[in-house]
C-alpha cells in the first residue's frame, strides 16, 4: 500500500504512518490456551494499541476468529462451507466484543463494526462511517470478515485497509515469526 507518507522523512513512528491496520488472528487472542480467549493477552493487545495511538496513530483491526471456530476444517467433515464460514464470521464478533471490552479498559474509545448485521450489538460496517471514527481518534475494529462465506478475515483485512486508506498493514498471527513461502507448520 503506498502511499505519499511512506515517502516523507520520519522523525518517529507517528510520522511514518498516519492510519495502520492491524490483522489480529483469533490463535493471537488465546495466549497459551488451547482454544478461546485469554483476558491478560487481550489486555495485553489492548495496551499496544493504546500505545500505538498515543503517538497520534489513527488504528484499526480486522480480528479473526480461529480461537473459537474454523469454517474449512467443518466443511471437510461434511458441513456445509458456506453454513461453516458464517459460524466463522460469528466468533470473529465475539473476539472484536472481548478486544473492544478491553480497549475501553484501557482508555481508548472504539466502534465495532460488522460485515453483518448485527445492530444490537456492533454497527454496520460503512465505509465512510470508519473513516470518520478514526478521524475522530476512535479505534474501529471490523468483525464478520467481508461477510461473504469462503473469504478468510486475513482477506478482510486486505479489502478493509484499501476501503479505508490504511498506509500499512501489519499482521498479528500466531506462532509466525518471520516470512516464509510456505506454511511452517506443514513445512519445518
């Protein structure tokens, strides 16, 4: 994503990137836990982010939901893919409500936002509307992926951080520490 900012001379971080996209995977949010959501690691994000926008950084998050529920490995056992990937954009909600619940412990002000619909608990995503929120200093994080069964929310994250002039994109998964060409759990 390129962008005239990435171009300019830094004198820190907050000058490098104005707006950044953070992909949070749901494996991130469990900690050492073998499945579900860890209160001290979400904590934990919680206080990056704030520390992150401190520096008058404009944050946003798409949140996956693998620590819960995994719409492919469903479908391979005989349900339904496109039942299995919504099951799927319904535990990405309940990691964004778990991460927004700890980021207002920490000070920030958020907005969920969801590919579904799902008013009483998160807005809908509307483009101009997260503009405007992070604008606003808020932290948005987008749920329910694109809404759309056999898109993962690592797609989401691509699509949402072009929607909203992200300058980067930056990945939090599980067990990645660095890049590879192939999976690195598949291929030691």
């Amino acid at each position: 994503m390129s962008s005239p900012a990435l171009a300019r001379e830094s004198s820190g971080p907050a000058s490098r990137y104005s707006r950044v996209m953070l992909k949070l995977s749901g494996q991130a949010l469990q900690g050492d836990a073998e499945f579900g959501i860890d209160p001290t690691t979400v904590e934990y994000v919680a206080r990056q982010v704030a520390g992150i926008q401190a520096l008058g950084v404009q944050v946003c998050a798409v949140i996956g939901g693998g620590n819960i529920w995994r719409g492919a490995p469903a479908s391979h056992r005989g349900m339904d893919r496109a039942t299995a990937d919504y099951m799927g954009m319904l535990a990405t909600m309940i990691n964004a409500l778990a991460l927004q619940a700890s980021m207002e412990r920490a000070g920030l002000d958020t907005r969920v936002q969801s590919a579904i619909s799902m008013v009483e608990i998160a807005e809908p995503y509307i483009r101009r509307r997260a503009i405007r929120h992070l604008e606003k200093g808020r932290v948005v994080i987008f749920g329910a992926g694109t809404g759309n069964p056999y898109f993962s929310a690592d797609t989401a994250a691509a699509l949402r951080s072009l929607e909203i002039g992200a300058e980067v994109l930056l990945m939090a998964k599980n067990r990645v520490d660095g890049v590879y060409d192939s999976d690195p759990q598949q291929k030691p």
